[in-house]
C-alpha cells in the first residue's frame, strides 16, 4: 500500500463513527452469541469443518449481525459483497449474483452475500435467490429484526439455518467499553479518560444490549468534554445518552411476545411483572383498545367466577380507556392490571365451555328435552310442548327436581378458590336435588 493509499484508509477510518471503528477484526475479538458462536455450538462447528451454508441472522440491532457476517467472509476466505433490502432491488441482486457465479467459475471462490434488513425485499426478490442459494454459488447472510418464520419466505428459510441473536449482557458490553477506552488505533486511548465504574454501569444498563448504542453514548462523552484529562462520570453519561428508541413493532414479535408475557404475569398472581410488561408495550405505542379488550378476555378466562368484580373492573376500564385516552387511561389500566393480577383465579367457566362446544362439535347433539320446549306459538300445545315444565321459583330455594338437559353431564367445576368456593358449595347441593329428577 502506497503511503497515499494508507493516508486515504486513514481519512476514512477517522471519519467513521466509533463503533463502526470498532468492530472485531477477527472471530476471537467477537463479543456475545456464545449459545451457537461458543466452542462446540453450532456455528463454530460449521466453520471449523467449513461447511457454512446460507443462514438468516435474527436479533434486535446492535447485536453484532453486520459485524458477525464480514468475519464468515473473512474466516470462509469468501469474497463479501452487502446490499441493503431497503435500497437495493432485482437488477442489483442479479448483477451480484451473476458475479459470484462467474467468480466461482473462474477461480472456486465462493461470495458471502450479506442482505441487510432481509425481509423487507418481496416475495419476488426473495425469490431470486433461491437458485443460486440452492446451487451454493453464494453463502446468504440475511440480517433481519422481524421473526424469518413469518417475514422471509418459508423456502428461503428452508434452505437456511436461523440463528437468534440475544441482547448483549452488561458485560458484553462493558468488554466493549473498556476495549475503545484502551484501543489506540481504533479507539479512544489517545484521550486521557478516567472513567466511572458507575458511569461505565449506567452506560452497560442503559443500552438495552446494543453495542452501537453504548459507544455511540461514550463516543458523544468523550469528544464533548472540553477538559483534559476526562472525569467521565455518571452525570456526563447521562448526559451522553439519547432517549431511547423503544424496539416495538406492533404487528411483529415484540407485540405478541409483550402481550403473551403481560397475559401470563397475570395470570401467575404477578402485579410487578404485569406492570412491567404493561409499561413496555405504553411506551412503545402500543394501542390501549387492544390491552383493555385483552384484559377483558382475562377476567373471565383467568379469574372467572373466583372474583365476579374482575370482569367488572376490566369492563370499566375499556369504557374509561375510550373515555379519557392517553396518557391518563395508563392510570385505569395500571389499576385494573393490578386488580386482576392479586385477584383470585379460576379458568373452571373457560374449560367448562370448552368441554361443552367439544361435546357438541363431537358427539351427538342432544334433543331439547319436550317439557322445556317453546310453548308460546299456535300449534306448540298440540305437540306437547312444554308439558310437565316445573316454574322454578314455585320450589323452596327456587330449585325445581327437574331435568335440563337429558343426560348427565357435568362441564362447570368450580374451584376452592375465592367466591368459587362458595359457589362450589351451593352447586352441590342444588346438583344434588336435580339428580333426583333423574333417578327412575
């Protein structure tokens, strides 16, 4: 390299962000994953015995998706060539792969194709690479935020392993700190800085285990300091330090997998959890129709009839969530969050009607038994309609011996728990005089 050349990389590498700077240069710098890049896991086996295929990385941003690519390139010595999926389309997918296959032809080297932000190609371009993905001509990389098993085309995913990227723990990122602190060349040793071991804690928590996140915040620290040597404390970190941007996509999996933890933390009698996860889905936009209707399925799916006030309270606050909107509504949902999650529960209403529509959808439908038959249209009499019907509140406890349905079945069991209990009591003894009505 000539020293005009090198001057030029130099250019270049300054002007770049620090955590472009950053990235590892080789596999063993890679920070993170170990659950497939760990020794022994999947993936390390793959290099080891080079036999990468095409794969699909799945993870929230930050994670090293981008970073982990360019070092498949580098340790399959593949040629690594990137395209967006936002900005590129089919002609730029075609002269690329075109490319790789003239390349392999030529001279057996195969090309690592990196496709950023994969699912937001069609059907149609997705689709294009399925030959060449097939044939091996090119080693498909695509980087995805949204689950590959509903955004990427089910033979696309087929012919590729998906590995799920995890949050960076806090220290992951600490790692990364404490190396662009220390890193001459590519980091930020040439700047005296004493850093905080609270400061360094607050920017490892605060990141949401995005790395780019983290050195951007110490990057912003470091060259806004007007003094040397540096105090980075806790304060400027905080300073240093973006609101961050909630990952909540309301059609994809944070929604689904927020909802489903909200629904569960409640369910399991957890008021803090559901807070927490009531929280979450707030502030990332998520619509209070859709949380207020899904409370209003729990308190009769969860808490049934152990606590009859739930439904009451979950009713309430839909109305109220209409009534007032944002952000004052988040008060009634926290409220009525609270309420159902210390509430008792009982799903013995959900099952009962679940057991009733399998008996219906499965079994022979039974006939409406005659003496409980309609009666009040011209011509019922004659057929008998309604004969023998004992009025209910004409017996003590307003309690007929009579038969409502037929046969003997019993779908409703409460359970000995809150005002079930009680109702578990009473349904005893009224099922115990309509067995009565019943015996020959």
């Amino acid at each position: 390299m000539s020293l005009f050349d090198a001057s030029e990389e130099a250019n270049r590498l300054k002007a770049q962000p620090l955590a472009a700077r950053m990235r590892p240069a080789r596999l063993d710098e890679f920070v993170g994953q170990e659950h497939f890049l760990g020794e022994g896991k999947l993936l390390r086996r793959l290099l080891k015995a080079d036999r990468l295929g095409s794969v699909i990385f799945y993870g929230p941003p930050g994670t090293g998706k981008t970073t982990l690519a360019r070092l498949l390139a580098s340790e399959t010595r593949s040629r690594f060539r990137q395209l967006s999926a936002v900005a590129s389309g089919v002609k730029e997918l075609r002269e690329i792969l075109t490319d790789a296959c003239d390349c392999l032809s030529a001279t057996g080297q195969k090309t690592l194709l990196f496709i950023d932000e994969i699912h937001r190609f069609n059907k149609a371009q997705q689709d294009v690479l399925l030959p060449d993905v097939e044939q091996g001509i090119v080693v498909l990389t695509g980087a995805t935020t949204e689950n590959p098993f509903f955004a990427i085309n089910s033979p696309l995913v087929s012919r590729s392993r998906v590995f799920q990227f995890e949050p960076l723990s806090t220290d992951h990122i600490k790692t990364l700190l404490r190396r662009a602190l220390a890193d001459n060349q590519r980091g930020l040793g040439d700047y005296e800085i004493h850093m905080h071991d609270d400061a360094l804690e607050f920017l490892a928590e605060v990141s949401d285990g995005d790395a780019r996140r983290a050195l951007s915040a110490l990057e912003i620290g470091v060259l806004s300091a007007d003094i040397s040597p540096i105090e980075f404390t806790r304060r400027l970190a905080e300073e240093s330090v973006q609101r961050k941007a909630i990952q909540y996509d309301r059609a994809g999996d944070a929604h689904y997998d927020s909802i489903s933890a909200l629904i569960k933390s409640i369910r399991g009698s957890d008021p803090d959890a559901a807070i927490y996860w009531l929280a979450r889905m707030l502030e990332g936009g998520e619509d209070v129709r859709f949380l207020a209707r899904r409370l209003v399925i729990l308190a009769s799916e969860d808490v049934g009839n152990a606590d009859p006030a739930a439904l009451r309270v979950a009713v309430s606050a839909a109305q109220a969530c209409e009534l007032v909107g944002l952000p004052e509504c988040q008060l009634t949902l926290a409220q009525a969050v609270t309420y159902l999650a210390c509430a008792p529960k009982s799903n013995a209403a959900t099952l009962a009607i679940m057991e009733a529509r399998q008996d219906v959808r499965e079994n022979r439908l039974l006939p409406v038994p005659v003496h409980l038959r309609d009666r009040h249209y011209p011509g019922a009499k004659r057929l008998g309609h309604g004969e023998g019907y004992q009025y209910a509140h004409d017996h003590p406890d307003a309690v007929a011996s009579q038969d409502y349905l037929g046969v003997q079945r019993e779908y409703y069991r409460p359970v000995d728990r809150g005002f079930e209990r009680e109702l578990a009591e009473r349904l005893e003894a009224i099922r115990t005089r309509l067995r009565q009505s019943r015996k020959p």
